[in-house]
C-alpha cells in the first residue's frame, strides 16, 4: 500500500522532492461538472427548446419560478414538464428533476 502527502510546493521535504508528482486543483462550479467530466446532457427525445426549461427543472425550480426566468407562461410550463414527465415514464417533478440531475444537467 502506498501513503501519500498533499502539500504546497515548498513544503516538500528535501529529501523527498525529486519523487513530487505535478498536481492541479481547480474548482467546478455545479454547472461546470457535467461537461468537465464528458456527461452527455443530450437525451433522445429532448428538443432544445426544452434545455433551458430542463436546467432549471433540474435544479427543482417550480413552475412559476421557470417561466418567469423563461419568460413563458406558467401553464406553458406545466404542459411542458407534464410532457416530459409522460415521455420518460416518470410520475413526478421530483422524479423529473432526478432523472435530469443523473443525466448532467
């Protein structure tokens, strides 16, 4: 079994810096995760027109909250994740919004 150690640079022991390995650490931000590690957000059947409404939805907006940012009418909206909802068998806003979260978005 290996031990390792995680320090700045310079904090290296002497003896021990000839065996340093370059390491970065960079901040995601939640939006980011998905693309950074190749997560497909394209799921058949989604039109992207629905994307935007998606994130959102994802994030466990309600409907009121989505159309206001969407700039679409709240029934609009409900139609719309109503339709969702049926395509992928799913009985909820909750089930939607876990399916999306498990897909990237």
């Amino acid at each position: 079994m290996n031990s390792w150690i995680l320090c700045r640079p310079e904090e290296v022991p002497h003896h021990l810096r000839g065996r340093g390995i370059p390491l970065v650490l960079v901040p995601l931000l939640p939006d980011e995760l998905g693309e950074t590690l190749g997560l497909n957000r394209v799921i058949p059947g989604i039109d992207s027109e629905d994307e935007p409404l998606l994130a959102l939805a994802a994030r466990g907006r309600n409907p009121s909250v989505i159309a206001r940012e969407l700039n679409l009418s709240v029934r609009t909206v409900q139609r719309r994740l109503v339709r969702l909802c049926r395509r992928f068998d799913l009985e909820s806003r909750a089930e939607l919004a876990a399916f999306l979260a498990e897909r990237g978005f």
